[in-house]
C-alpha cells in the first residue's frame, strides 16, 4: 500500500468516526434533519477546510472530495436511523473518536509540511485538523467547546502531530511517523479517560455558569 | 442586459434582503450602532467572502466590492432609522429573504464553478454563500443557528444550488440556468411556510433547551 | 528602526495585551490550561490569521512566526501562574488592550495595502485584525461578543484603520501614518471610558437577555 493511499484510508476512517459524534450532537439537540446532516459534515470536514485554507489548498479537499461528504451523510443517517443501536455503542464511538483524533492530526501536519509550510505551522494545523471539527460543532451548538474545558484531548492531538513533525524531520520510515503519533494520542486518551486525568483548571468562578 | 451585469444585480438584491435580516436581529438582542452595522454587514457578506476564501478569489468581492458594504449599511441605517416600518414589512421582508437566499445559492455556485471548481464544490459553496451569512449572524448573537433548527430553508438553497449546477452542465441559456433556480428556491420556501413543511426532527432532548 | 522592525514590534506588543484579554477570560470561565493557552492565543492571533486569509498571506504570519506563538504562550502562562497580580493590574491591562487595539489596525490596514488590496479592504482588515480576535474569544465562550454591545471599542479602530489608510494615500512619512492613528484610537477609548460614552442602542428587547 502507497503512503498516499494509506493516508487517505486513514483520512476517511477519521471522517467517519467525526461525523457520528457531530450527527449525535445535533439529534440530541433536536435539530432537523438538515441541521443533524450540517453538523455531521463540518464536524468530520471542519477543520480539514480550516487547514486547506491556511495552506492554501485550493478548494479545500473536504469540500472537492466527495468522498468526505459521502462518508459524512451515511454516518449521520446511520445515526439518525439507527439511534438506539448507535447510542449502546458508546464505547466503540470513543474509540473510533479517539483513532479519528490522532489521524487528523498526523494527517494535518503531514499535509501542511508537504505544502511547504515550517514545522510549528505543521504542529498548529494538525491540531487545527484534529480539534477544528469539534470546535466548530460546539459553536454552532451554542455552548463552550467541551476541549476546552476538560480531558485530555486537543493536548493528545498536540502530541500526536508534534511526535510526527517530529518523526518526519528525523527521516522515520512513513510507517513509523505514521502510526507512532496515532498510537501515542490513542493511548494518551485511553489511559487519562480510564485515569480520570485531567489538564490543571485554575477557574475563580467555578461552578458559576 | 449581459450575463455579469445581471448577476451583479441579483447579487445586491439578496446583500440587501440579507442585511435586514441582520440589522432586525441585532436589534432585538440590544446590540450598539456598530454591532447592528457588523451583524448586518455579516449575514450580507459573511456567506459570500468564506466562498471567495474557499476558492481563492482574494480579496474576497464582499470586501473588496464598496457596493456590497454600501447595500449593507443602508439596510442596516434603515432598519435602526424607520424600524416600525421595518417590523411592518414582515411579509415583504420574508420575500426578499426568499428571494436573496435562491439568487445566493445560484451566484455561489456559478462563481465556484468559473473558478474551475467542480460540482460538489459549486453546491456546497452555493449552499455556504446562501446559508453561511446567517449562520455567522446566530453564531455571533450566540444562539443555534435557526437553519439548522426548523423550516425547509437551507434544503431550498441546496436544491437551487444543485438545479443550477445542473443547468450550466446541460447547457441551459443563462436565463433559465439562472432564473429556474431561483424560482424553485422560492416556491420551495412560499409553499413550506404556508403548509407548515418541516424537514423530520430526531431529537431525545426535546422541549429541553 | 527601520520601518519593518517598528511593526514587527508593535505586533508583538499588542499580542501580548490581547493574550491576557482572552486567557483572563477563559480563566474566568474556568478552562483547562489547553483551554486557556488556546483562548489566549486565539485572542491574540485570531484577527490577524483571518486578515492573511483574506489576503492569501499563506500560511498566516499568526500560525508561522513562532513569536506570535510564544508571546501568546507567555501572557497565558503568565496569567496561570500570577492571576491575583494580574487581577490587580486592572488598569495597565486596559491601557495595553487600547494600544494593541489601535496597533493591530494599523498594522493589518497596512499589510492588506502592501498586499494590493484597495482602502476599503484595508480599513475592514485592519478592524478585523484588531477586534477579530476577541470575536473569536466570546464566540468560543458562547457568549455575545462585547465589542458589538456596548463601549467605543471597534469604532475606535475603525477610525484608527481609515486614518492609517488615509495618511498612507496622502504620503505621510511612516512615523505620522502609523503613531497618529494609534494615538487617535488610545484616546477615544480612554475619553470613551472615562466620559461613558457610548454608541446609541435601539434594542426592543432591553434588558431581556
């Protein structure tokens, strides 16, 4: 298998797993079947167009590939069809999320350092590629971003795509830079989830909203 | 009347519908002179200036165009100057909102298209021209955009955008590649709103916030 | 000082004041330290990022510079470790949030003209680069933006962006173009606060949310 096409797979699988969390979101908050659709995509598709825009990748491979929009309507209508079945898989929904994280944002800064662009620019849109998507979820659902809040997530995306910057500059096998960083972000949320670990919060109005 | 010069029309004619919609908005929730002028401006030009980024037509025509900001302003002085009036005009505002949204949807995607862009691009981006505007309006006045919620609105505006994608492909004459869509977008929303049409809804939470 | 090293010193500076806007928000809002290291950031670099988008300064100077980056870095952490002596700094942060304020318009109303854009795209970039990234900061509170309520805040740049522009087309030397306006927007706010000035509101809903 040739390192673009392994990085495609990954892209989609990413996409897939993105687009459940963002389609659940918005049919808990009784959005029409527009609006479950809308979210699913922007937050599968979300911060992939935010990094192809600051790189210049003209349009954005979220909105030219169809298989990103695709991948993104069947797993919000799976979603919405199949609510109870996908509601029971909570579990298997983290993990996919949690691959998804680590893939988008190996996937980001693999993509910004083959446009160009310097490493600290790699390592921000990876995180952009991974976060962006959730992001923009939360602001269209009118609530402060849960990664920013609480758990070990956008600084395990960080990890991730600094580990591949990382690895790319030392000139590690694609293999290695690859599934390392994934595998790092995997872990780091699968152990602060089962830890409870949780970044510092230093908040003078706790509880206050 | 030629082909650019018929689109640049249409063109203001929906910032202007658009900016109204903005203006009343932010006047209802209190905001300052300059904050009714932002939100007027946005929900105009937000739709059109993330399609210019998307397809690297830099700067974006809604800055760069004084016309845009012009048609803008004065939606938004009007709506501040002779609000009664405004707040009188539901139905005829209502019109050039349905108006505004189809002529939105077909320039987006016809300015997509002429920049190479292929199909799903055009679509999206005609949906993003149409919709995007009022989207950043709910995001700014902190609330879940209304389009995600209820009414057959940006299903109108995807289906203008698909038929007008449609008819550059199979050749139709500008009038009609451009007017059909329109036309369909309209009676799509005029016959949703006097039956009541809603896309389903799914939501566990109804009622709940 | 040659003309270059002057901006890129006032850019810094006012990122730092605009860093400890957004992580004095988050922290208030009780973020994780990934939340409020982002906030500041955003804050910080929000507005500019979008200036270079627009711009098709690719990649932004917000996500290359590691400057931008640390400086945000910096008053976020500074912010952590020494709240009760920022808390109390009340007043001088004010005094640098004015001046980042009219620096950041100057600076972005003249990056977009060394860009090729016309006045009106500088005048609107440069208030975009200076009130942008606090946008950004209360939209990811879920909050409406401040600077579209109350206060002569945006206002202030705007005026300090047209000045800019206007000193730049009528060739004065780059002392006059850059200091004059950023004295202008340093004493509108200070009179703004200190006289309570404010734009005129029309809101129908006052004080009903």
């Amino acid at each position: 298998m040739n390192e673009q096409l392994l990085f495609n797979l990954l892209d989609l699988a990413g996409t897939f797993a993105f687009a459940i969390s963002g389609a659940t979101a918005a049919r808990r908050r009784d959005l029409d079947l527009f609006g479950i659709l809308a979210i699913a995509y922007i937050t599968a598709c979300g911060g992939g167009i935010a990094r192809d825009v600051c790189i210049g990748a003209i349009p954005p491979a979220g909105l030219a590939d169809w298989r990103y929009l695709f991948t993104a309507v069947v797993a919000a209508l799976a979603t919405v069809v199949a609510y109870r079945q996908v509601e029971r898989l909570t579990y298997p929904v983290r993990l996919f999320d949690a691959m998804g994280l680590g893939l988008f944002a190996v996937y980001g800064a693999h993509k910004a350092l083959l446009s160009g662009a310097n490493a600290e620019v790699a390592i921000l849109l990876g995180m952009v590629t991974a976060i962006g998507g959730g992001l923009a979820r939360d602001v269209l659902l009118a609530r402060v971003p849960i990664v920013l809040q609480r758990e070990i997530y956008a600084s395990a995306a960080c990890a991730a795509a600094a580990l591949a910057v990382l690895g790319e500059r030392l000139g590690w096998s694609v293999l290695w830079a690859t599934w390392l960083p994934i595998l790092l972000c995997f872990a780091l949320r699968f152990v602060s989830l089962r830890y409870r670990w949780n970044l510092p919060r230093f908040g003078s109005e706790r509880g206050a909203d």
